[in-house]
C-alpha cells in the first residue's frame, strides 16, 4: 500500500482539502496522511466547503508532521511555498510533489466573499487531486 502525504502550513484547510479528496478519489489503495508544519486546527469553513460538494471531514484532527516521522512516504506534497520552504527531511525515496494553492482562510469580505475564496480553492484542490491519483497512483480512481 503506498502512503502519502499532504503537507501544508496550518494542516488546517488546503492539506485537511487534499487529503479528503485524495482519499475519495484513491480509495482504499492507498494510506494519505496531511499534517502541518504547525497546527491551526480544522478551519470550519473548509469542513463548510467540503460538506457542500458531499464530503464530511468534520472528525478530521490537524496534526504536525513529526506524528509521521516514522511512516515511509512514497509521496509527499506540498500545498503551499511555505510548506515547501520548511518540509522536515524525511530519510526516504518519496517522490515529491508541489502546487501553491492560495490560502483560503486570509480571504477577506463579506461571508459571501470568504465562502466564494474556499470554494475557488476546493475546485482546484479537487481537480489535481483527481490528476494525481490518476497520474501517479495508478488506482482505479471513482471519477
């Protein structure tokens, strides 16, 4: 079974996206972790986000990457430059990956404003997590 992780600031809305897409998309094949560099907790608003296109990441923890330091990852990405500026190493071969998603919870404005930056963000979480399990995880993916 591969393993991979979403690795972001907060772990608490475009890593806590990722990997419930990643998870949908993937299926049971494949083990995905997201983690933080720190830990902001589950925005409410990307747990708001999700709901509206059917997915429930209301039980979902933030948690730190050095949870994981014992996991041998084959995939590691980073959803954010300051994610990727910061990774820990992690002594194995995981491919890596990165995609620099604007961060939803700095949008400003009224509700309707904000909800609109969270859904912009889930749409293109959304479609490269399709890409990526469909590109490097070679699963039967639920498109």
């Amino acid at each position: 079974m591969k393993n991979v992780l979403v690795l972001c600031t907060g772990n608490s809305c475009r890593s806590q996206i990722a990997e419930a897409y990643l998870r949908h998309f993937a299926g049971d094949d494949v083990k995905i972790y997201s983690a933080g560099i720190e830990t902001h907790g589950v925005n409410p608003k990307a747990i708001k986000t999700m709901n509206d296109d059917g997915i429930d990441i209301s039980s979902h923890t933030s948690n730190h990457v050095d949870e994981y330091q014992h996991i041998r990852f084959d995939y590691i990405i980073t959803v954010c430059d300051n994610a990727k500026e910061n990774c820990p190493f992690y002594p194995t071969e995981a491919k890596r990956f990165h995609y620099n998603f604007p961060d939803p919870a700095k949008a400003r404005g009224i509700d309707e404003e904000v909800d609109k930056a969270f859904d912009e963000v889930r749409a293109l979480i959304k479609i490269y997590c399709q890409l990526f399990v469909k590109e490097q995880l070679e699963t039967k993916n639920h498109f």
